[in-house]
C-alpha cells in the first residue's frame, strides 16, 4: 500500500505538504517513491523538481545522462542544473546551443559557474 503522503503529493503536488516534520530518511524515501511514479507516468519536469528538492544527486546525474542517451537535451541539462557538475552541464549546454535552447544553455553554463560563457550566450543570442 503507498504512504499516503505520497498520494496526496502524486494527486496535489509537491507544494501541498510540509515535509520539514520528518526525519531527513523518511523525507528522501517519500520523495523518492514520488520522484519514480512521477518518472513512470512520464511527468520527467515534475520528477526532477521532487529529485531537486531531496537532494538527490546521484539520482540526477544518472536520469540527465539515460536523457542525453535518448537524446533528450533539454531534460537532462534541467537534470544536471542543480548537480551543479561542471563537466556535464558545459557539455550540455553546447547541446543546447546547437539546438538553439539558449536560455537553457545559458543557465546551464551558470549553474557550473561558466559566467563568462552564460553571459556571452545571453547578450548575443538568448533575446
């Protein structure tokens, strides 16, 4: 049987409950569950916020790159922007760019603190 947390956040969202209550274990376990339903009912936007808000990293990084494999640009470089992982988010965002997704190309460079590239991004192209 689901938790019922999990059910109102699945049916409300995730801004109907106060989580800050529980236990940091029992917070990531509640978000995580709603992060995976979220995840099968291809509500991937929605998946990632939960992810973000657990703090959930790991889990991230490894959706952004099963996105990037399935050549889903966008979901995963919004996957990567809390990561802040360098490596990734430069790559992504020159995938961005070649998809002409600027804005997103800009926040991605500033999430891995590229402000040089991001501001360039945003003066010459993100209009």
């Amino acid at each position: 049987m689901e938790h019922p947390i999990v059910e109102k956040i699945l049916k409300e969202g995730i801004n109907s409950v106060n989580l800050s209550m529980l236990d940091e274990s029992s917070r990531k376990n509640i978000l995580s569950d709603v992060a995976e339903k979220l995840y099968r009912q291809s509500k991937f936007v929605e998946a990632i916020e939960v992810m973000t808000i657990a703090h959930d990293n790991e889990k991230l990084l490894d959706m952004g790159d099963l996105f990037l494999r399935e050549s889903k640009v966008e979901l995963a470089t919004i996957c990567f922007i809390p990561t802040k992982d360098k490596e990734r988010l430069n790559n992504a965002a020159v995938l961005c760019i070649q998809s002409k997704k600027y804005r997103l190309a800009a926040e991605a460079y500033r999430a891995a603190d590229n402000r040089q590239m991001a501001s360039f991004i945003e003066q010459n192209f993100a209009k």
